[in-house]
C-alpha cells in the first residue's frame, strides 16, 4: 500500500511538472498525441496533458539567414563564382502554415539543403543563357528572376524569401587577369587619345599664336613703315622749306649761294660724326677737294634750276 502510494505521488509530481509548457518568443511549438499532430502552442507559459501530448518540434518565425557559395557557367563557357547571402522566414504564424513547416521536412539540414540547391540551380539557369560580359552588370536582375521562379516553390514549403543579396561575383584567375588586360589596354588606349587631342590643341593654339603674333607684327611694321615713310616726307619737305628760305634770305643780302651748300656740307659731316654706329666713312679735306666739292655741288644746283624752268 505504501509503495503505491508512492508510486502514485511520483507520478502526479511528474505530471505536474510536465503540465505547464514554455514558449520563447518568436517561435511556435507544435503538439502531437501518438505521433499525430494535435495543435500548437504559442509564446508564453501553456498547458499541455502529461504523458499524452508532446512537443514534437519547436517552429522559428525569425527571419534566418545562410550564406551561400556556388558555381556556375555563362554561355560562352566562363565560370562564375558567387557568394550570396539568403535571408528567408516562415510565410506567416497560421496554423497551417506551421503545421507544413513542421512535417514537410525531416529535419532543419535537410529543409537547408533543398533551399540552397534551389536557389543554386535557379541562379544557375539563369547564368547559362548570359554572355561573361553581361554577368557583371545583372546582378539586380539574378536576384529578381531567383526570387521569382522561387516564390511559389517556398511557399509550397511554408517559408518565403525576403531577400538574395549576392556579395561577390568573381571569374576564374584566368579570365580575371584577361579581364584586366582588356580594362589596362582600354585604358591605355583612352589615356593615348586623350594624350594626342592635348597634344593637338597645344600646338593648335601655339600656331594660332604665332599667327597672329606674325599678323599683329606685320601690321606694327606696316605702320611703322608708313609713320617713317611720312617722317621722311616731311624731313624732306621741311628741308626743302628751308633751303628754300635760306636761298631767299641770302638772295636778299646779295650772298653767294655756295655757302648754303658749304654749310649742308660741313652739316652732313657733323651729323655723321654724332650719329655715325662704327662705320668708316673717308672724306677728302684737302683745299682742292673742298673746292672740286663745291663746284659739283654749284653745278648741281645750276642743273636743278635749269630743269625747273624749263618744266615751267
């Protein structure tokens, strides 16, 4: 009687202990009677009948994530490695919807593996019918037709993806450095023209330069020519002005026309004398000289009266 008794409290101790269930947050625990599902449970503290219901498995509705790393080929037969991050999560906390997470796989490795071998032959499919040139530049489009072709297939599972990102996407090293051969020698090519279109507009605008430096100094000599040319005009004219009033003024005073050519004479000398830059010029100074020099220059003089009657 005593040892049933005991046998009896031991039991009911159990079974008071196995009464109340805890949940933690962010998961749902599923309840089955003799194996067969029966209900779920909730976060927070539940009741559960000892030794009938038991907590079969326990349901995370967090967001999981899982990193991926895979191969794939291009059409034009380049190889393609991805690392991509998966973030997925149970499709929502109905009953049903537990209910098929918590038996459709057998366990958490398995659900892993068909997802990421999914996801691998999607991407995969998809990289095949593209060209290694454009891989680089679809990386939006990878992840939208995965997510798409994948949508339904999770559903089915009771899960659903929230986001693919895919962090790196590298060729093999040989098509890398081919890669980066092409990317040098555009480069290259680019600094090149670049460097020949300077080099054109230099010596464009050099030339330019120098024409119109050429122009602006040929008009300055243009001009200067025509300011010494009216110089020596009026020189000329000045001097014939005064040589003028010279042969007057001695007319007047009955002088011998001879000395106005003595004094152009002996100011010629002095003129050069003054202004003279290391030339030699040799002058006869001997009385016959002077004399034979003012008889050429009388008899010049006699020469240009005598033209300008008869042109009167």
């Amino acid at each position: 009687m005593d040892v049933f008794l005991v046998l009896v409290l031991f039991i009911g101790i159990i079974s008071l202990f196995t009464l109340f269930v805890t949940v933690k947050q962010g998961n749902i625990a599923v309840v089955t009677v003799f194996g067969k599902y029966k209900r779920i449970l909730r976060p927070g503290l539940n009741i559960k009948v000892p030794l009938i219901e038991k907590i079969h498995s326990r349901v995370s509705i967090q967001n999981r994530s899982v990193e991926l790393e895979f191969q794939a080929t291009t059409q034009d037969q380049a190889n393609v490695n991805f690392k991509a991050m998966l973030l997925f999560s149970v499709l929502n906390q109905e009953e049903d919807t537990i209910k098929n997470v918590a038996f459709k796989f057998l366990d958490a490795q398995s659900l892993m593996t068909a997802l990421t071998r999914t996801i691998e032959g999607s991407i995969r499919s998809f990289v095949a019918t593209k060209k290694q040139s454009e891989i680089l530049l679809l990386r939006t489009e990878i992840v939208q037709e995965v997510k798409q072709q994948l949508d339904h297939t999770l559903e089915g599972w009771g899960y659903h993806l929230i986001d693919l990102q895919l962090n790196d996407i590298a060729f093999d090293d040989t098509i890398m450095k081919s890669m980066a051969k092409v990317v040098a020698s555009t480069n290259l090519r680019a600094a090149a023209e670049n460097e020949g279109q300077a080099l054109l507009i230099t010596k464009t605008k050099a030339a330019e330069a120098d024409g119109n430096a050429i122009k602006i100094a040929a008009e300055a000599e243009k001009i200067a020519s025509q300011l010494r040319g009216q110089g020596v005009a009026l020189f000329r004219e000045e001097v014939a002005k005064g040589m003028s009033h010279a042969a007057k003024e001695m007319q007047t005073a009955n002088l011998d026309a001879s000395f106005i050519l003595f004094s152009m004479w002996t100011e010629s000398i002095r003129h050069f004398a003054e202004h003279g830059k290391g030339n030699t010029i040799f002058l006869d100074g001997s009385s016959d000289n002077m004399k034979r020099t003012m008889q050429e220059l009388m008899s010049i003089t006699k020469g240009s009266s005598i033209t300008s009657e008869e042109k009167k």
